[in-house]
C-alpha cells in the first residue's frame, strides 16, 4: 500500500524530487532481490517507474529503462484492462506475475 510505496520512494528518491533515475532502480532493485526474486518485488519496482498507477506505458517504460529493456517489456506485456486505464495502458502485474511462474504470460 502507501506505506510501502512510501518507503520504496525514500529509497529511490531520497531528495524528494519527484524523480527516480534508472540507476536508482537498479540499485533498489538490486538490494531487493539479493536473496530472491518475486513478483510482488518486481510489480513494486513497476509500480514505482508507473508513478504509482496500476498500469504503465509504453512512453514511461521507454523513458526510464534501457531501450533494448524497455522494448522487451513493451512487446511482452497485454493491454492493461482495468477501469482507470488509458489508451495504450500496459499491464504489469500480469506481466511480472509470468516472469515468475506465476501465470501464463
């Protein structure tokens, strides 16, 4: 929830400036998955880049991966469905949720 949004953003964005670099999330990410991976974490890390939206898109991914990354997750992810979507909304969860077994991506 908020609090764990809170406390990732402390992380990534110890300034508070509204922005979070990519090697920020790197770094995050790379202490968060020492031990293991999992879908929450991942989904958590998307969530962050999303702007704590429940979708992301193509621009954000572009913007804040790597372009080889971020066209991999574009091309991999299904439109996101829920009620707040936008046109060209990706679904993350689901996509994070593959990449772990989780689901079928």
């Amino acid at each position: 929830g908020d609090a764990e949004f809170n406390r990732i953003m402390s992380v990534v964005d110890p300034n508070h400036s509204g922005l979070v670099t990519f090697q920020a999330f790197i770094d995050f990410m790379s202490r968060e998955t020492t031990d293991t991976d999992t879908a929450d974490q991942v989904i958590a890390s998307f969530k962050v880049l999303a702007g704590d939206k429940n979708f992301i898109t193509a621009e954000e991914l572009r913007r804040e991966l790597p372009p080889d990354q971020a066209e991999y997750c574009i091309a991999r992810m299904a439109p996101y469905q829920g009620p707040d979507a936008v046109p060209g909304a990706l679904d993350y969860k689901s996509f994070s949720t593959a990449l772990y077994g989780e689901s079928d991506l």
